[in-house]
C-alpha cells in the first residue's frame, strides 16, 4: 500500500505542470472574483439623478438626497447628462400638494432597465418617510378639528409614485423590458455550462486517437493540420450545439408559458431569441477554440484535460458570475473585464437588451475574430510529435 502511494508521489511530482496549475490557477481566479466584487461596490454605488421643478420642492429634494447619499449612493440634482440608476422628477406643483389636506402629490420614478444596485429601494424608502411624515402632520391638524371634510384615504396616503422605465440611451421603455433584462441575466447563468460539453468532445476526439493508436497514423497522412483540426472542431462543435438545443427549448417554453408563471409577458422578442442563439454559438465557437490552443501547448493527456476544463469552466464561471452583480451599461473603470473571455459575449446580450446593438455587434464580431484567430495559430502551432508524446 505505501509503496502504491509512494509511486503515484512520484508520477504527480514528475508532472510539475499539475502541481503549478493546481495552485496558480486558483491563485488567479479567487482574487479576480473578488477585485470585481469589490470594485462593482466601489466604481457602480447606486447612482439617483433627481429633476426639481420648483424651487418650493427644495426641502423634500435636499431629504431625497441625504438619504440616498448617507446609505452610500450618488445624487445628482437637473444634471440631464448622467443616466443613473434611478431617475426621480418632482413635479412644480409636488410642494403644493404635499401641504395641502385634500391633496395627493406625485412623484415620477424611472427605473434604468436591469440595473442591479439597490437604488430604487433607497428612493422608495426616502419617499416612503416623506409620505408618513406629511401623513402624521396632516393627521396633526385633523386633531385640532380645523377641517373635517377630507377623504381618509387622503389623510393616509398623501403621496403616490408614477413608475417608469428607462434604457440606458434615455429613452423610455416598458416594464417588459426590465423583465427581459433580467431574463437575459438569467439566460447568461445557464450560458456557459450549455458549452462546457465541448471540451470533452473535443478533448476525446483527439485523445480517443490516441489512445486507439490512431492518431499517429492520421497525422502521419497527407491530411493537414488545419484539415485535422477543423473536422475535430466541426465535430465537436455540432455536438454541442446539439446539447444546447434543451436551453433553448427551455427559453421557448418559458417565453410562451410566462405570462401563467410570473403574471406578466417575458418580453422575449425574436431578435432577442436570434442574440440568444448567437450567443450560444459564440460560446461554443470560443469553447472549442481555447481548449484547441490549451490542448496543442500544454499536451494531451488526462490530466492535462482536467486543468484545460478548469481553466475554462473557472473564465465561464466568472463571466455568469460578472452578470449578476455588474450594469455593463455602465462598467468605466471595470471596462478591462471585457478582455476576460466569456464576459464580452454575457455584456452583449444585456447590451442587446438595453438597444445597444453596436456595442452587440462589435462585442459579438470581435469574439468571433479572436476565436478564428485562435483555430488558426493553431494550426500553425499544430506539432504531431508533440501531441503523441505529451
């Protein structure tokens, strides 16, 4: 038994390959993680833009704003140049009403589409504390009995709120578009392990030669790397392609069956669903393209297969994960994570959502760029007495 043990020491020590990726690759993911959680917080608080219409409105604005501000967020005050998370106007005549015991003042909310900082629940609970300290004050003067004649339902909500919803570029969008932003986060967590069979695919298409001894053979033939290359790609590709249709299934079902599950359209559209597959295909493409080039440079056996999976499903990961906690409408300083791979295909389908088609576009045409261009080195690179002895 110890010498068992001793000898399978051995054959992981001889591999020192293993045991560098094994500690430095979490090395390199776990701190990424955590520097974008750390400058989402910092770089995207929740951001408020108020619009005053009178100057009697001053007093309720200036409580909006300490409020929004002492809870970590951002205000700006008639500042049209700012799209903020949250977008609060008080109306010229919003004072006037709010003093008044027959009464009731408005205020208009706009929402920016799938954003994920909590500035809507500062807003609300800052005019909620609005709304019941002019309740109290009107039930004040009630007590003196100096007006009788007013409406309870008055007395008791002196304030409602007239909500909307923005996209990033201003202009005005509906409630089904929020949804479906974050359907398209949501598509994003399911994005990537749909992928992740490709690496097998592609992985055993070439170790299955190998270990049939077949491999020597075929690279031995008048068939060219590049030839030997795209038919493994093709392959493997296909294959995953096949394993997603049930994702996209699953998109069509819920799609159809939303308006019974959540009691509203899902606002999937069909350019939406055509994003959706493109996205799909992209990350297949970008999946079989990096395994390609890790398993051509690093070498093909088992456990070289296992860091090549860990290193992509950790990238994957970290995209799904980007998706939930970042706005990629308004990354700034965060814009380097779109070199990470994965995260440039998750911020073109919420960019899609928010009717940034070139950003779409170009996020999209440039994954496909890098992804050819990494089949291509490939093939180049392509070295038969590499592969059969690594």
């Amino acid at each position: 038994m110890l010498d068992l043990l001793r000898k399978e020491w051995l054959d992981l020590k001889r591999d020192r390959r293993i045991l560098l990726t094994s500690i430095l690759l979490p090395l390199l993911l776990l701190p990424l993680i955590g520097v974008i959680i750390y400058a989402s917080v910092s770089s995207q608080p929740p951001t408020v833009m108020i619009v005053n219409n009178s100057t009697g409105n001053l007093p309720y604005v200036n409580y909006l704003k300490d409020y929004v501000v002492q809870h970590g967020g951002i205000v700006y005050i008639n500042n049209f140049s700012v799209v903020a998370d949250v977008e609060v106007i008080f109306p010229p005549n919003f004072s006037s009403n709010l003093t008044s015991l027959d009464r009731v003042a408005y205020v208009q909310e706009k929402v920016l589409i799938s954003s994920q900082s909590n500035a809507q629940t500062l807003v609300n609970n800052a005019l909620y504390n609005i709304l019941v300290n002019d309740s109290l004050a009107r039930i004040t003067v009630l007590e003196k009995g100096s007006h009788i004649n007013v409406s309870p339902n008055v007395v008791r909500e002196p304030l409602e709120v007239y909500l909307g919803y923005y996209k990033p570029t201003k202009q005005a969008t509906s409630s089904n578009v929020d949804r479906l932003g974050q359907l398209a986060r949501v598509v994003s967590l399911i994005l990537f392990p749909a992928a992740t069979p490709v690496i097998f695919f592609l992985t055993d298409g070439i170790l299955g030669e190998k270990e049939r001894k077949t491999l020597e053979s075929l690279l031995a033939s008048p068939v060219s790397p590049m030839e030997f290359i795209i038919s493994k790609l093709s392959i493997s590709m296909i294959l995953g392609i096949i394993s997603s249709l049930g994702d996209l299934m699953g998109l069509i079902a819920f799609s159809v069956f939303a308006p019974f599950i959540i009691g509203g359209n899902a606002g999937v559209t069909l350019s939406f669903s055509a994003t959706v597959i493109a996205a799909y295909l992209l990350m297949i493409l970008l999946t079989a393209s990096i395994s390609l080039i890790l398993l051509i440079f690093i070498g093909g056996t088992q456990r070289n297969v296992q860091i090549i999976n860990f290193l992509i499903t950790g990238f994957g990961m970290l995209a799904s994960f980007s998706a939930l906690i970042l706005n990629f409408a308004s990354l700034g300083s965060l814009s380097f994570i779109l070199v990470i791979p994965y995260v440039q295909i998750v911020a073109g389908l919420l960019d899609s959502v928010f009717g940034l088609t070139f950003y779409t576009m170009g996020l999209f045409i440039g994954t496909f760029v890098v992804s050819v261009a990494l089949i291509l080195i490939s093939s180049r690179v392509l070295n038969p007495e590499r592969i059969l002895l690594k």
